[in-house]
C-alpha cells in the first residue's frame, strides 16, 4: 500500500475528479477513480454505501499473477491493460460490455467485488477490484463536505435571483405606469411571489423527487462541474493557507470563491445586491431626514428630471 504522503496527495488529486453515474453490472453507481503508472484508487457508491481500493504495484502484481497464471508480463503492462478496460464502466462512457465483460457481487460483510473477463493478446484476461467500506473520514471529504458546500452556494444563487425576479417586477411595473403596453400578451406573466412559488415548488417537485427511479443517482453534467469547482476551491485554498495564518484564511476563502468559475455569476448578483440594499438603505435615511427636519426653509437639492425615451420592443 502507499505511504501517507503518496495517500494524501492521490486523495486530493481524487477529490477533484466529479462522482460520475455509471452502472456496473446491471446496478446504477457513482464511481470516480485515479489511475497512476502503476497505481489506482477507486470509489463507489450506490448512496447506501461507499466503497473503495487503493492498489499500489506490487499489490497489482500479486493479483495479477493468481487471476491470469497463463499470462507473463511485466506488472506495467498489466496495469495499461486493465486502465484500456476498466475505464470505461468506471466513466460512463462505454461501460456497454464490449470492451470487457463486468459483474458485480456485494457480500453479507460489506464488501463488494466487481470482476472484469477480456482478452490481452488472445489469452483471457481477469480482474477483480476488492473493494471495502470507505472509512468515513473519506467518505466526509469526498462527498458530505462537497454536497453541503454544493448546497449553500446553491441557495445563495437561488436567494438572489428571486431578488432579480423582485426587481425585474418593479421595472416592469414602472414602464406600465409610464404608459407603456406588452405588444404579445402571451409574454404576460405573474408578478414574483417568493413565499408562493417556494411553497408550489416544494408540493410539485418533492414528490416527484421522492418517487423517483432508483437508476437516477442525480449527478448530471451542471452538478458535476459545480462539484468539480467547489473541490478545486478547497484544494487551492488548503495549498496556499501557510501553517499558523489563521487570521489570513477569511480574505484567502475570499479570493478562492471570487475566482471560482461556479461562483462568479453568484459573487456578481451578490455585489449588485448589496448595491441595491446600499441603495434602499440611503433613500430610507434620507425620507427619516426629512421627517424629522420639518423647520427647515431651504429646498433639498433636486436631480434634474431626464426626458422620457420612447419604448420599443416589448413595451410601447
């Protein structure tokens, strides 16, 4: 097996690969794997477990040897083999059985074992992935954290367009009491009531959810790509946090999210929110101003009025 240091960095190197839906034997999984020169580590999940296998050289090579005893050849021509075949069911990308036949048994101790029978130069050729419950500290790093961090950047997105939606409304509302009419009435649509659409949402969508078919684990491309930058965050902020910064970690957590692909659109709607509440925040102070200095003889400045633009497009 790996050293510690050699462990650590092939789990951080994993972390940043997204779980992928695949099926193994007729059974819907979320697999994501590294393979090395001569090493792997793969995980498993079927959401009621977590599986893994890390197998370094030598360990290849000893299986190797008792699966295939009619075939001699050197321990990394093994492992470029069995990369060429496992690849595909353990992706997503052709796991159909035509580059090799996949089975798979789960045992009364929890363990399960997914076997491979194809050929290497006419010869069969076996293999078998060994794989046992993942201790939960990896099953914390590789997935619980992740999802939650998934979650909450979620939520803020969701928070912040209905807060879009909320403004786009009073615009529209604006342009209506300036005289302006929607030329395509099929274009109408309800004012945004949040409280309303969150309590529709949830009576539509959570049965739904709830009914779903087992065969869809739910990692589609979107969420893979958010996993993926969320897990690339964690791992730049864990390399560039010296020993003993601690005060720094809050502005370096910062940057990290800035810098995120998956959250620039949420870190632009949160500034242009924070703008918009700046903007509630002074026309307030201003309105208790003027309540509270009534003696006051001179008039508060005016902006001067801009002239109103014709509308075009939807409105006129």
């Amino acid at each position: 097996m790996e050293a510690g240091g050699s462990t650590a960095a092939t789990d951080d190197v994993l972390l940043a690969r997204p779980w992928l839906p695949v099926s193994v034997g007729g059974c819907p999984l979320l697999a994501k794997s590294w393979f090395g020169e001569t090493t792997y580590h793969v995980l498993l999940s079927d959401l009621h477990c977590v599986w893994e296998e890390r197998m370094d050289g030598e360990a290849i090579r000893s299986r190797a040897k008792d699966l295939n005893k009619r075939l001699q050849a050197p321990a990394k021509a093994f492992f470029s083999y069995l990369h060429e075949v496992a690849r595909p069911f353990l992706s997503g990308d052709g796991g159909d059985g035509k580059a090799a036949q996949v089975s798979l048994t789960k045992y009364d101790d929890g363990n399960m074992s997914i076997r491979l029978k194809s050929k290497l130069e006419g010869l069969p050729f076996h293999w078998e992935f060994r794989c046992t419950p993942a201790p939960v500290p990896l099953v914390c790093i590789q997935l619980v954290r992740p999802l939650l961090a998934m979650s909450r950047l979620l939520q803020q997105q969701v928070d912040q367009l209905g807060g879009l939606l909320v403004r786009k409304d009073a615009e529209i509302q604006d342009y209506k009491e300036n005289g302006a009419v929607l030329t395509r009435e099929r274009l109408q649509t309800d004012a945004f009531e949040e409280l309303a659409y969150r309590q529709a949402f949830m009576a539509k969508a959570l049965p739904l959810l709830c009914a779903e078919r087992p065969g869809v684990l739910g990692f589609d491309d979107d969420l893979q790509r958010l996993y993926a930058a969320v897990a690339a965050h964690g791992n730049t902020r864990k390399r560039q946090a010296p020993a003993g910064a601690a005060t720094e970690e809050p502005e370096a957590k910062e940057a990290a999210v800035a810098s995120s692909p998956a959250a620039k659109s949420v870190s632009a709607d949160a500034a242009e929110g924070e703008q918009r509440r700046g903007g509630r925040a002074d026309s307030a102070g201003a309105k208790m101003a003027d309540k509270q200095s009534p003696a006051v003889s001179s008039e508060p400045e005016r902006r001067p009025s801009k002239p109103k633009k014709k509308k075009v497009g939807l409105f006129r």
